[in-house]
C-alpha cells in the first residue's frame, strides 16, 4: 500500500509527537508500504540519523511560509503539488 503520511509537526524535533510520527513510518515501511512523510521542516539536521531509523521511507519537508494562521492549508496545498 502507498501511504502518505502528514504531519503538522516540524521535523526532526524532541517533541514526542514528532518521535511517535517518525517510528510510525519506519514501522509501516518495515512492513513493506511505501511511506511518504510530509511535514514541516524542523532541525536543520538529517532525520534517519536524528532518530535512528533506517532510510525506508521517504521524508518531504515542507517550508513553512506566510501568516500562521494560515500555514495548514498552505500545507496541505503544498503536499497536493509535490
């Protein structure tokens, strides 16, 4: 199963959402779905080696941009064009 996974969080970050959301993909890919993760981009540092998972899914920061009020469905418009 193709999975597209979106995330409202920045990435990678020490909150435990962000931990939650990264392990879910990792688990998901290590049962044979083709993960994509979309989030805000967080920490400018690698996100498999922040977290320690294997490189089995892919990972699309998304820039954040514009007024806060606004930036979720800026996102999601982001994540449809990508």
């Amino acid at each position: 199963m193709r999975v597209a996974y979106l995330a409202n969080a920045r990435l990678p970050s020490r909150a435990a959402n962000a931990v939650q959301t990264t392990q879910m993909c990792a688990a998901m890919a290590r049962n044979g779905h083709a993960v994509a993760l979309f989030s805000r981009a967080g920490d400018d540092v690698d996100l498999f080696d922040f977290y320690g998972v294997p490189r089995t899914f892919a990972f699309l920061p998304i820039a954040e941009r514009g007024r806060r009020g606004t930036h979720t469905l800026r996102f999601l418009a982001d994540v449809r064009h990508q």
